[in-house]
C-alpha cells in the first residue's frame, strides 16, 4: 500500500483498518465536504454573512448612489 503524506492509517492485530488520521490542512478540500455532509461540521454564521455580502462594486455604487442623494450645502 503506497504510502501518502498527511494520511496515517491504524489497524488491529488482525490487520483490519480501525482508524484513519488525516492531516487536515493538507488535505482540506477532499475532506471538507465529507465533515459537512455528515453533519460534523457547519458553516458558522460570520461565513454565511459573509458568502452573502456585497461585492466590491456593489458597494462603490452603493456609495455613489448615497453621495448623489445627499443634499450638499452651496
């Protein structure tokens, strides 16, 4: 069995796998989906707001618009 790095494997005596260790910095993308469709992980409510959030020229014109709108003194 090829050996891979970030990956430990643990069996019994008997040889039957028992555990697997995954470095998860390593391997994040693969192991990600797998903790949050069994619900051992959830997207906390900072992630979801900010996945939400405007974009970058959403906010410039929402700012343009606010300073058009502002009745500035003559």
């Amino acid at each position: 069995m090829a050996r891979i790095a970030g990956i430990q494997i643990n069996k019994t005596a008997n040889g039957n796998i028992k555990s697997v260790l995954i470095d998860y910095k390593k391997h994040k993308d693969l192991v990600q989906p797998l903790l949050e469709s069994v619900g051992a992980i959830e997207e906390d409510e900072f992630e979801k707001e900010w996945r939400e959030g405007e974009t970058l020229e959403e906010s410039k014109q929402h700012v343009i618009n606010h300073i058009k709108r502002k009745n500035w003194p003559k």
